[in-house]
C-alpha cells in the first residue's frame, strides 16, 4: 500500500487531528514539515514565536516516532516553494496524496490552493481538513448571506448551530508499521542575525501536546471556575496561558470545549460562570478566523472598516519608542510593555489597554503596534492579533463606536488596584504606597527614575475624537 503524506504546520499534535486522523485511515502515514523562516520573518513573526514552533516541532517529531510515523523537514525560501517541495517527496515515496489542515489567513489559504492544484495536476489527490474551527469559513452567514462582521451575532450562530458532531474527537492513530523511510534530523533554528528579540528562556513556555494537556488540566482543576472575575487582573494569575499552544495546534478548540462540557454539566453556554466566559474567548478566536477569510483586506494591511484609512495618524516616533520600550509615564501601559518584551506574552487586559493607549491616545497607526506584537508574542497568531488590534484602534469588527477610549489611570486602579502588577515590573515605583503606583506624584517622578506621561489623557480623548469623527464629516 502507497504510504500518504500528512503535512504539518500549525496543528502540532497527534490527538484530535483531523487531517492525521484521515491519513491514518487511508493508509501508512509519512509526515512533512516545510520551515519557511525567510517567509515567516518577512511577515513579521519573531523570535519567541519561532523558538517554540522550533521546540514544538521537535516533541511532534519524538511522538509521531512512538507511531513509526517518519517526519520528514524541508527548508523553504518561501510558501510559493512549498507546492515543488511538495510533490517532489510525493513523487520520491511513491505518495497517494496529501492531507493537510486549512489555515485562513490570505497567504496561506493562496498558498494551499496552489498545493492542491499542484496535486491534482499530477493525477494525486489532496485533502484540507477544517480542523481549525467549528465551522468551515462560510458555513455561518447572515441572514443576507454575507460573513458575520460582527462578534455577536456570530457568537449566537455559532451556539445555536453547534452540534456534538462537529465537537468530536478524531481518533489518534495507532502504531504503524514500520516503514523503510528515515526520519529527518530536525535542522537547528539558524541565528536571527541584525534583530533584537532574542528568544526568552523556553523553560516557561514547555512545547508540545504533553504540556499543553497538562496546562488545560491545571486551569480547569484551579483556575476556570474564577476566570469570569479574575481573568482581567494582571497581578493574579487567572487566564488559561493556553494561546501560545492554540495558536500552533499542540491543543485543539474540540479538546477544550469538550473539557468544558464535562467540568460544567455538558453545557457551554450556562452553569459555571468562568467557564462559560472562557468558551466565550474560545469563539472570539473562532470569529477572527473568519474575519481573515471572508474580508482577506486584513490580511493585506488594510482596516476592516474601510472609511478609517482616511484617518490621519501621527508620525510620532519618540512616542513609540516610548510605548515599545515601556516609559509613557503611564504605568500600567509600562509595565505591560515591559512583560512582553521580557516574557513575550502579555496579559490580555494589557494587551488592550496598551493597543488603545498607541491607536488612541498617541494616534500613531496601530499596524505599528500590531507589528511589535507579533514580532514578540509567543502566541502570535495572525487572525488573533489582527482583530484584536483593529478592536481597540476602532477600525475592526466591534460595533461599538470609536468613541470607546480607556482611561489608562483608571484600568489600572481598577485591575491591580493593589499595585501588585506595577510593582512587580515597575521597581522604581514599588516604594510608592499601592495607590499612589498607579499615578505616581509628579514632584517625585525625578527621585523615582520614572518618567512624566507624555501625554495628557483628557487633550488625547479630544484629539482622537475629533480625528475620528472628522471621518464621518469627510
């Protein structure tokens, strides 16, 4: 029997995997994994993002060796290779054919197609799978037939639609037998010459489905139940810490949401509060998956709400400089900043405290900040962060209006209200009595070490106010 190709990329896992589940139907399973760094770079992703891809590739390599599975590498230039380098190891192996799960951001869905396409003109077959989310883009419409662009009424769709079906485990293949392919070494991650986000140390963030499963178990066990009231309080660790193994597919959406059902009743919806607020992020990344393919403008750098590119943002480079590098006189904003940049990660609270505070307060583009995110996120994940930030920036999906402005002070007098966050990466400020951390007095900033804001937030409100609604008079 021809053995069958499964290709791997962001779904690095054996449990729960659609299109693996299907290979191992078909027949012996040969796996691939195309590293696309020159690419992946180009489009922003750094080092903390590649570090744990690069780790979760290798634990994907030691499980599928349990199953006498080969996974077989290939370093690529650039996604437009991956057809040739496709076929060419399907040729080589005498392959039946392909599976591969879809992605839905624009590159990747162009880049699929031409695989496809690549396949079934040299008479081989290729199967995508929708192991992602839920719903295939385009199975949930509006009443007009168009794609949801806006999260709420997706959110009801996608509840009253949802079936025990579509949330069903797919099996974990079996040992196969031995095939007479060698496995690939796995390449080492080359040096990112010329750039300044080292790797942080992997330690916290342990790669794989193993890990993954255990972090799910442990939120679930301790910190689920609390999630509605704690997961906006920084100094508190009460979010799941699950996106970086979402964002690659160490753990899948049907892995969690099953969980769910069995810690809260077979309900997702009602019953336990946190969890329910938890499934509630779960379809947020769903909706932003959706948003990439049914308006793949975004993916283009394009604002969703097309009339805010007329917006006139500042060129304020000490500003961002500011922002990046954690000195706004803003604590919150600058401890935030701070997390991520030593931690890569940031909580989510933050994130869109942060988000705000450049797209609103300093008025500089937010695909700048957008930027800055994924090149040091170690979830970063192109659908997520996109829609995130066109949320604060007021160019996205929410139906909100832009007048929507946070007030920096007052987020943080309201989730740390202890300073306990601003203390922890503000040490200038950790002297300071709790409350007097989140606006430290000004005849002291000196003494501190701890700058001035560079801002004032009420002239910001007015000044984004009034750029936003010169839109609606232009």
């Amino acid at each position: 029997m021809p053995p069958v190709l499964m290709w791997f990329r962001s779904d690095l896992r054996l449990a729960d995997n659609a299109a693996l589940a299907a290979a191992a139907r078909q027949g012996p399973v040969v796996a691939v994994f195309l590293r696309c760094l020159p690419h992946w770079r180009r489009h922003g992703h750094g080092a903390n993002k590649l570090d744990f891809w690069h780790r979760g590739v290798a634990a994907l390599g030691e499980a599928l060796a349990g199953l006498n599975i080969p996974l077989l590498h290939r370093d690529l230039n650039d996604f437009a290779q991956a057809p040739a380098a496709l076929l060419a190891i399907a040729r080589e192996l005498g392959a039946a054919g392909l599976h591969f799960n879809h992605e839905y951001p624009l590159d990747e869905v162009t880049r699929d197609r031409a695989v496809v396409e690549a396949f079934q003109g040299a008479g081989l077959g290729a199967w995508g799978h929708h192991d992602r989310v839920a719903f295939a883009p385009g199975e949930l419409l509006t009443g007009k037939g168009d794609v949801y662009g806006v999260f709420t009424p997706f959110s009801r769709a996608w509840h009253r639609r949802l079936s025990g079906e579509r949330l069903a485990l797919h099996d974990t293949p079996a040992p196969q037998a031995h095939l007479p392919i060698a496995a690939d070494a796995l390449p080492a991650l080359p040096a990112l010459p010329a750039l300044e986000d080292t790797p942080i140390d992997g330690r916290q963030w342990p790669a794989g489905e193993g890990p993954a499963a255990d972090r799910l178990e442990r939120f679930l066990r301790f910190r689920a139940r609390h999630y509605a009231e704690q997961r906006d309080m920084p100094a508190i660790r009460g979010t799941s810490e699950l996106s970086p193994y979402l964002a690659l597919g160490m753990l899948s959406h049907r892995q969690c949401l099953q969980a769910v059902l069995t810690e809260n009743n077979g309900r997702l919806t009602e019953g336990d509060p946190g969890l329910a607020a938890w499934v509630n992020e779960l379809v947020w990344r769903e909706f932003y998956q959706h948003i990439a393919f049914g308006f793949p403008r975004v993916c283009r750098h394009r604002a969703f709400q097309v009339h805010t590119e007329r917006l006139a943002w500042r060129d304020d480079e000490a500003g961002f400089a500011a922002w990046c590098e954690g000195r706004t006189g803003y604590p919150i904003v600058d401890a935030a900043m701070r997390q991520l940049v030593a931690t890569g990660w940031m909580h989510n609270r933050l994130r869109m405290i942060t988000a705000m505070f450049l797209a609103k307060h300093l008025l500089i583009d937010w695909r700048r900040g957008e930027a800055f995110f994924l090149r040091h996120l170690v979830d970063g994940e192109f659908c997520a962060n996109n829609g995130g930030w066109q949320w604060a920036a007021s160019t996205g999906t929410d139906a909100a209006p832009y007048f929507r402005i946070f007030n920096p002070t007052t987020q943080s007098r309201r989730f740390d209200p202890n300073g306990r966050f601003l203390a922890e990466w503000l040490p200038e400020l950790a002297a300071l009595p709790a409350k007097a951390r989140h606006a430290p007095p000004r005849d002291r900033l000196r003494e501190l070490g701890y700058p001035p804001p560079i801002v004032d937030h009420r002239a910001a409100r007015t000044r984004a106010l009034d750029a936003f609604a010169s839109l609606k008079a232009g």
